[in-house]
C-alpha cells in the first residue's frame, strides 16, 4: 500500500509541474511582444461548501486526477498606445489531454483547430486525418493538437480579451 501512495504522489507531483509549466509557456501571439500581453492559466473545478451549500470553484490545477477537466485561459492586453490588429492566439493542446468538445471560446475571436502541429488550421468538423488503414477520415476532439483565436478587427490600447478552452485529462 505504502508503494502505491508513493506512486500515487510521485505521479501528482510530475502532473502538477507539467500543468503549471504548459500554462506559463503554452499560449503565443503574433503581434509583437511590446504591443501584446498574453498570460494563461490552468484551473480545475472542486466542489466546496459555502454557507451549508455545495457549490462548485475553480482553483490552480496543481493535482489533477486522470478523467478529470483542465480549464484552460489565455488573456490578452494591448499595452501600447495605439490600437492593434491581427493578433492571433495560438495554445497546444497538452500531451496526455483531449480536447473537450465545443469548449473553446473568444472575445471576439473565431476559433480554428489543427491536427498537424499548428501547419494548418480549419473548422473543427472540417478537419481530417488518416486512419489505420490510411483512409481520411473526420478527425475528432482527441486528434486536435492546436487551437487558434484570431481576434477579430483592432484592439484598442488597454483592452484586455479572453480566450479559453477545456481539455480532459489522460491516463499515462
């Protein structure tokens, strides 16, 4: 038994730097970086008891079981003084995740995919990837390996958007 926790917490551990590490370097942008300023976080949802009720509250994934959900958020800042345009997010989807269905979002942002590693992009059901056999096929959430927001017209100077996405974690 004592062996087992031990497992058990060497692989939290190893999960917890991973996320931790994934949400400070996972998101880039296009737009120069003394325009733009993007950071991210990666959140995890746990059930609390608030004034004799159970309510639900996102908290840093630090210890994230297999099965469960990431939530993903990349925020965006144009610190410069003139307005912006074409800014392009673009987050990975981490290793050992899928991709959780319809749960990417943007301010004002249309969201594309790629299943080759960010090469190409398309709508999500317009996507495709061999099979076994080598017959293209519809690829699905798991096959997804980035997803792009390209924000739509200028930023103003100051505004601050949103972009998010959930992934579920694999078993190793």
């Amino acid at each position: 038994m004592n062996n087992i926790y031990k497992h058990n917490r060497l692989f939290f551990i190893l999960w917890s730097i991973i996320l931790l590490l994934l949400a400070l370097i996972s998101t880039s942008t296009f737009a120069a970086e003394d325009q733009i300023k993007v950071w991210s976080k990666a959140e995890t949802k746990v059930t609390v008891e608030k004034d004799g009720e159970k309510i639900q509250k996102k908290i840093p994934a630090v210890k994230v079981l297999p099965g469960k959900v990431v939530y993903y958020t990349t925020e965006y800042k144009n610190i410069s003084k003139k307005s912006v345009d074409g800014i392009n997010i673009i987050n990975p989807i981490p290793k050992l995740t899928t991709y959780v269905k319809g749960s990417a979002w943007g301010d004002n942002a249309s969201v594309s995919f790629s299943v080759d590693g960010g090469k190409t992009w398309g709508k999500s059901d317009k996507l495709k990837v061999k099979n076994k056999e080598g017959k293209m096929v519809k690829a699905k959430p798991s096959d997804f390996t980035h997803i792009r927001w390209k924000h739509h017209g200028a930023l103003k100077s100051g505004a601050t958007k949103k972009a998010a996405f959930q992934v579920t974690l694999l078993k190793p």
